[in-house]
C-alpha cells in the first residue's frame, strides 16, 4: 500500500523537517532540506515536481528553484520515463558521498586551524612577538591563562576603525564538489549600502554567514572593519549587526 502523498505517519514528517534544518546547517535552504528529505521517504521515491509541491505543501517556484540546486549539487538526478513528458526527481546515487565530503573536508578544515593556533602559541615560556604580551598564568595552574590579561591584551592590540567596512579575497566555499561561493573580491566602504542581488542558491546567503563565521570558508579571507572574520570572530561579530531569518545556531 502506497503512502498518501502527505505523510499522516508524524515520524516522516518530523524526518522532513529535521533534515530541512540539518541541511541549513551545511549551507543549503531550509525548503531544499525538506525536498531531499522528502525524496528519501516519499513513495513512489520517483516524484514528479508537482508531487513534490503537493506533498510538501510548498510553492512550485520555491520547490522548481530548490531541485535546481539539489540537481547541480549532486544529491538528486532526474529520471525520464518512455511515452512521458514529465521529468521526475530521485536521490542520486552518491548523494551521501557529498554530505560525507562536505563533512570530512569540516573536519579537516576544524583540524588544520587548531594545528595553526597549536603552532602560533608555541612554546608558553617564551616571549611572544614584538609588541604582544603573552597572557599571564594563574595561580591554580600553569595551563590556565587570565581572562582579564586576555581582553586587556587584545584591547590594546585592536586594530583602528577601517575605512573598508567589509573586504574580502579569494572568498569561496564548497559543499563536497558544489561551489557555493567561487573566489569572491569584494570591498565594500564604510557607510556604503550594498546588496547581494541573485536567484535561489546563488551564494547570497552563504556569503553572509561566511562574513558572520558561521560557515568556514573553503578558501581566502575576509575582514569586517579591519578585523579578520576567522582569527578576531567575536569582535569582527560584535561589530555587524543581523536580521536573520532564524535565529537558530548552526555547524561552522
């Protein structure tokens, strides 16, 4: 017996919905986390985009615009049927070979940065580099450094306010073989108004959430008033303010 195309059974709904947020983690909309998610439990698991509007409730322009993005990124391929003009939509099959790059090359990435910040510390009884007081130990232990000697020290290192707002080079970022951003230089001058003009999955919002760190970039640098995004996060956040459209926390 063939499920209804709305799923009554609540588990399959919940499972459309959670992996619609777990693919707004790793960069994609929330609307193309609910068509794959769906594609994994719909019946027959060969849907049409009609079928797929129908099951999900959602408008054809958001689910037209979403299997775009799913078709380039490699996690559907369309299938054609003899004798029928309609194109129909499945998993693809290394659908879960891309999420599984996309999270490997996360973790490298994650591995990579602590091994630079490992080699910046150095050795902790030498002095650092002109200019830059090494936090003091406390008392209690020789691992434990003093929040206050901290934020004095990266107070009085704070570089001045930039005339730049937001600059950035060679910015990009890849989910598995999909480049979502490619290589972006952008300047963007204090008290300038600008806007990311695109269609659905143009980058726009990864951009965004790079510039925020909440995503690592695959490749370049990006600095908000001077202060790379990356090395100074809380202070180059501290000084950007957002309006988005959920406030949920997400992977980097």
């Amino acid at each position: 017996m063939k499920r209804s195309p709305v799923p009554d059974d609540a588990a399959l709904a919940q499972f459309v919905e959670d992996m619609g947020l777990y693919m707004e983690g790793v960069g994609f909309s929330r609307a193309g986390g609910r068509v794959l998610g769906w594609l994994q439990v719909c019946d027959p698991p060969e849907q049409s985009a009609q079928q797929i509007v129908e099951g999900l409730h959602a408008s054809t322009g958001s689910v037209s615009t979403n299997l775009g993005v799913l078709v380039r990124a490699g996690f559907v391929e369309k299938v054609t049927r003899a004798g029928d003009r309609k194109t129909y939509y499945r998993i693809g099959p290394d659908a879960w070979d891309v999420v599984m790059t996309s999270e490997i090359s996360t973790v490298r990435s994650l591995d990579a940065l602590t091994r630079a910040g490992l080699d910046a510390i150095g050795d902790p009884t030498s002095p650092g580099p002109a200019g830059w007081s090494r936090p003091a130990a406390s008392s209690s232990s020789s691992h434990e450094r003093s929040p206050r000697s901290w934020s004095a020290t990266t107070a009085r290192r704070a570089p001045p306010m930039s005339d730049v707002a937001i600059r950035t080079h060679g910015l990009s970022k890849d989910f598995g073989d999909f480049t979502a951003v490619d290589a972006i230089d952008l300047e963007v001058a204090t008290g300038e108004i600008f806007g990311f003009l695109g269609p659905n999955g143009a980058g726009k919002s990864t951009t965004i959430r790079v510039l925020l760190d909440q995503l690592r970039p695959t490749a370049g640098t990006a600095t908000i008033l001077g202060r790379d995004v990356r090395a100074d996060s809380s202070r180059s956040a501290g000084a950007s303010g957002t309006s988005p459209a959920t406030s949920r926390s997400t992977p980097r």
